[in-house]
C-alpha cells in the first residue's frame, strides 16, 4: 500500500491507522467565551484563533478579529500554549480549514476550532497539516460531519477517521516540507498579486483628471496641455448591446461573452460559453463583435470592462454587455478610464436599482469622458496599463499553476 509518488524506494511502508493514533492531545475549547470567564475582549494583546481568521494554508491577520489581554489569555489557555508549526483544524463554519502556527507567538484558541498536540514518535506536524489538506480526508470528514448546510465535526467524528500515512518519519518530514515550500510560494505570488493590484487601483485614481480638474495627478513625462471632456457617444462609432440566443446549449464555435468571461483585473476575455455560427450570423448580426470594441457589464454586475481581442473572435455577446465600438480613441486607454474611480462614482450615483441594478445605452452614452490632447499620451497610458495587466496575468497564471500542481500532488501522494 504505497502512493503513485514517494521520496524514497528504502522508506515506502505506510500504514492505516486512526488519525487520534497519532495524536497525543485535542485542545478544544468550544463553548468558552469571555463572558463565561467573567472577562471581555479587548482591542488589542493576544489574537484569538477562531473560524474567522483560520483559513486553508494560514492565519489570515487582517480578518475581523478579537483580542484578550494577559488575565483572559491566563484563564482561558492555562498551561496549554500554541507553538510554532502546531496544526489547528476549523470544525464548523466552515469545517476542514487547517493551518499552522506561523510563529512563536501566543494565541488563543477560541470558537470552531480546534489544535492537534502530536505524538512526535508517530507524525510529523507538517504532514498532519498537508494530510489534514487532502481532498480524499476533506471528502472522509465531510462524510461524518453533522448538521445540514453547515457540516460540522466533533472529536468523535475525528476518532472514527483512518488515515494512511508513512512509517518513515523521514518520508513524512520530505513530504511535509514539500508542501510548506509549495504553500510558502503560493503565497509569495499572492502577495505579488495584491500588491500589483493595489498599485493599478492606485494609477487609476492618478492617471486620470479627478472631477473639477484637467490635469491628471500623475502623467507620464513628455506630455502636457489640459485634458478636455466629451460625451463618450461622440467619441464612439457605435454604442450598442447584445442579444440573448434563442439556443440556450452555449454550444458552438463562435464565443460568446457574458460578464463573467470578462477578467475583473485585466479586462481580458475567457471563453466561458459559445454559440453557432449560425445564429451568430443570423438574428445576433447586430451584435457580432470585433477587435477594439470595448464592453461594459450594463445589467447585475455592473462596470465590469473588458476589451475584444483578435484571439476572441468570432465572438458575440449578450444584452447586459454594451459594446462600445470607438471612431479613433485608444481601447486600451478608454478601458482604464472606465475602471477609474469617476466612473465607479457614476454608477453609484445613476444606476437604476431594482431586483437587478441596471444602466441604459442612453446612460452609457452621455458618460464624460477626459481625453489628453494627443492620441500618443492615450497610447502610452495605455501601454503603461498594459504592462501592469501583463504583471498581473502572470501572477494570475502562477497561481492558477501551482494550484493545480498541488492539487494533483494531494492526489498521487497520499493513499
């Protein structure tokens, strides 16, 4: 009984065994609250660990969270302090996140969740966490849960749960430190990610003229002169929008975007539906799209931007999606203008709300738009934007490919 992938031919017995086997001690303090304690929390001193911060992989620090000062810390923990590496479980609500114990900090171990002490002779806390992490564990548990909606788990439901794992505590170690590794970078990417966004939301707010004023906060060197307003209509050839396809199978081979093929960040285009050529040339004519239109989610959703590119087409698109079909204007510029912070104030302020909160063409079309004197400047803001998407789509991809690494690793790696 060996995985389809071990680190060493001499170490490959594993054996099944109940997870409690391995465990020498549960600290589960469920159902203890300050109040209880005759206590409160506080703002600040020592965070409390519960399902609101425990995610899958880590400890999320800038979730909503509660505090408790030494005294509460003292008769809430005791003796039993959480220490660096050591695995906590959320057990309901939701149930199966499991992290570790970044640093050597001290924490309190509050509502739904719970800390595994070891038995260090049998596992290895990185494997337990990497194990606790595997879908065919996460399936075992969710089979023994209670409750409907919100599953949950009870020390008794753990003591019925087998596990298999290596007799070789080195083999677990290996395994254990592949998967930190490969969760430690995961994150690096993710914080690569936030921080590439943040700077995007940033140059959207700089980039373009604030309400009231003609010049930009921030503008690329070489450029200068005020910036001018016009309708976006007179800047537009057409502005229009889709249609729904009588066929609803989304099958084809002629894309067909909603707002959800529409890449929040980036504007890119997925395809996530299609419909036949057929119907793309017939009663869809109106809304066949071509390379540079630029979309703009009018219906649910609304402001989601995307540009078509020519490895969209043939595409179409549906009658929550304006298409906005430019005389001369760059695309590229005029996407990253209707993601900037005047806009966003513009939906908030004339949208109709209703069961779906909407815009018309007639809205979209009266939408103000600043332009810089020269088409060059609107190129090169829009190049500029284009290489921060570019930053983002690789961190997007990255992600998207350890991800799925990792997942197949769970798979071939654990029994």
């Amino acid at each position: 009984m060996i995985p389809k992938i071990i680190f060493s031919e001499g170490k490959k017995d594993w054996v099944k065994r109940p997870l409690l086997s391995n465990i020498d001690k549960i600290l589960d303090y469920r159902g203890r609250t300050p109040k209880k304690l005759g206590l409160s929390w506080s703002d600040t001193g020592y965070l409390a660990l519960s399902a609101l911060n425990v995610k899958n992989g880590y400890i999320d620090f800038n979730a909503d969270a509660n505090y408790g000062d030494q005294e509460l810390y003292d008769r809430w923990m005791g003796d039993n302090h959480l220490h660096k590496g050591q695995v906590v479980f959320t057990t309901e609500a939701p149930m199966g996140n499991v992290a570790q114990i970044p640093n050597d900090d001290l924490y309190i171990l509050s509502q739904r969740t719970i800390a595994f002490e070891v038995k260090h002779n049998l596992i290895r806390e990185d494997f337990l966490a990497t194990l606790l992490r595997s879908q065919k564990i996460f399936n075992e548990l969710t089979s023994l849960s209670s409750g409907g909606t919100a599953k949950g788990v009870s020390q008794k439901s753990l003591s019925n749960l087998k596990v298999c794992l290596p007799t070789s505590l080195e083999e677990q170690s290996a395994i254990g430190s592949l998967f930190r590794t490969l969760d430690d970078l995961l994150a690096s990417y993710k914080d690569n990610l936030t921080n590439y966004q943040a700077l995007k939301a940033t140059m959207l707010s700089k980039m373009f003229p604030k309400t009231g004023h003609t010049v930009p906060e921030i503008r690329l060197d070489g450029f200068e002169g005020e910036w001018e307003l016009y309708e976006l209509k007179s800047r537009a050839e057409t502005i229009t929008k889709g249609t729904t396809p009588k066929d609803k199978s989304w099958q084809g081979e002629v894309n067909y975007i909603k707002t959800e093929s529409i890449n929040r960040d980036t504007g890119s285009l997925v395809r996530t539906a299609s419909t036949s050529l057929e119907e793309h040339l017939g009663y869809l004519k109106r809304s066949i799209l071509k390379e540079g239109d630029v979309l703009f989610s009018i219906v649910g959703t609304l402001g989601v931007v995307g540009k078509v590119d020519k490895k969209d087409l043939p595409a179409n698109t549906n009658q929550q999606i304006a298409i906005i079909r430019l005389k001369r204007d760059d695309a590229i510029f005029m996407l990253n203008f209707l993601k900037s912070p005047r806009i966003k104030s513009f939906i908030k302020s004339d949208s109709t709300i209703g069961a779906q909160p909407s815009l018309s063409l007639w809205q979209i079309e009266k939408i103000k738009v600043s332009l810089p004197p020269s088409l060059e400047e609107q190129q090169a803001i829009g190049a500029y934007f284009s290489n921060l998407d570019n930053l983002i789509t690789a961190q997007q991809e990255k992600i998207s490919q350890l991800v799925t690494l990792k997942k197949k690793l769970l798979q071939d790696m654990f029994i």
